[in-house]
C-alpha cells in the first residue's frame, strides 16, 4: 500500500515544526492565552479542591474541552505561518468561533476515544490516534462539521498511519508522559500537594509544548494533502497573487 508520509518525511516534518514553533513561539502562545488560562483554572482547581467523581469528570471534560480550543486556534495560526502570512488573531478566533461546538464535541470524541483506546488495549488508542490527527484541523481549516471532519481525517490518515505515529503519536507520547511524571516527580522530592509550584510546572508545561504540537499538525497535515492531493498546486492556481505557496515558505523555515 502506498504511503504519503513516509518515515523519513515524517522526520523531517518534526524538524519543520521545531524551527516553526522556536520562530514563532510567542505569537502562537499569545493566540491561546484565553483558552490556556481557563485550562489553567480548571488544572488548578481539580489540585485543590477535594470533589466527588461525577465532579471530577465535569471538569476533565472542561478540561479537554479548553485544551481542544488551544488546539484548534493554534493550529490555525501555525497553518498561516506555514504559507508565510501575517497573523491576525482576530481573524484566527473568528475561524474558530465559526465552528465552536463543532471544535467542542470533536475534541471530547477523539481524546475520549483514545482514551479508551489505550486502557483497553493500548492499539486501538494508537490507531484513534492516527486516524484523528487531523481533528480539529480540518474543522477550522476546511470548515467542514462534526462528522465530515472525523470522516475527513480518517480519508486523510489511510496510508500514513505509521508516519502520523512516528511523527504526532510520538510527540504525544512524550507530552503526556511528561505531564503525568512531574506532579510524581515532585511528590518523590518532597514538595507537598498544596505546594503552587506542582501547578506552575504543570501549566508551564502545557505552554512550552503548545506552539510546537500546533506546528507539527499543521506540518503533517500540509504534508499529507500535498502528496496526497497536490495541495501546494491547487494553492498555486487559486492565490497567484497571495502568499508564498507552501512549498516556498517552507523553504524559508528551513
């Protein structure tokens, strides 16, 4: 079966995102100050407050729920930088509102889904991961609904699973073992469970990792739909007058 995103590209796309997201760190961070502050809120209050369960899933599902808006409008910000416009972040939110319950249920679905994945048998949550990556991209980039952008994604995904893993699975992989080993790290150095610096890290984790995984989607996503679909082509024929296509403006970023 032939592959659009093959180890070596995928690789390549990582480099791509790490010179992207360094270049760019501050404006990507600043377009998500106002979901990452309610994520914020929401990792803070779940440190501090003893809830009962049906509490604590209300707000994992707050949870997600900001971090999926982080997601989506850094993604789009990462994508204009990507075809070396200028970003303007109200533009970027007005994207996003468009499809806000849109961006809402589907970053509850996929990470629910992978989730349940992994505790069940570790693969399924891989392959969601694979299959999805592409979700919230798709939503703010093509505006496209809850249903056809899942569908979307996954048409997008088949025959690049492995290079999505290698490329996005491994950088979540090593995002979410880091979040879950610093409140343990801490706890082996003594710092007690009310201590704010457990939250600091925390948040300050979030933030470091949230300009380059926008990148990398974005990354793997142009990736994809230009060998897949000769994206960098259509984008050619349809802004002669715009931009730089992506294939120029990457090479500026490398």
């Amino acid at each position: 079966m032939k592959t659009y995103l093959p180890s070596r590209v995928a690789i390549e796309c990582i480099d791509d995102a790490v010179v992207l997201s360094k270049r760019h760190f501050w404006p990507l961070l600043r377009l998500s100050v106002i979901p990452l502050l309610l994520y914020s809120a929401t990792v803070y209050t779940t440190y501090l407050w003893h809830m009962p369960y049906w509490a604590r899933l209300l707000f994992g599902l707050l949870w997600y729920a900001t971090f999926g808006f982080v997601e989506a409008v850094t993604v789009v910000g990462a994508w204009e930088l990507l075809h070396a416009r200028n970003l303007d972040a109200l533009a970027v939110w007005r994207r996003v509102f468009r499809r806000f319950f849109t961006v809402l249920f589907a970053a509850w679905i996929r990470i629910y889904l992978i989730l349940l994945g992994i505790v069940a048998l570790i693969a399924p949550g891989l392959y969601f991961l694979g299959i999805y990556f592409a979700v919230p991209t798709v939503i703010v980039i093509e505006d496209l609904g809850l249903w056809a952008s899942l569908k979307r994604s996954r048409s997008l995904a088949l025959g690049s699973i492995w290079g999505i893993l290698l490329s996005i699975g491994v950088a979540w992989i090593i995002v979410v073992l880091v979040a879950f080993f610093i409140p343990r790290g801490l706890t082996q150095l003594g710092v007690s469970y009310s201590s704010p610096l457990r939250l600091l890290l925390s948040i300050g984790w979030a933030a470091v990792v949230v300009p380059f995984r926008s990148a990398l989607s974005a990354r793997v996503y142009l990736e994809i739909r230009t060998r897949k679909e000769g994206y960098d082509l259509q984008h050619l024929m349809g802004s002669l007058t715009d931009a730089l296509p992506p294939t120029a403006a990457l090479g500026s970023i490398r």
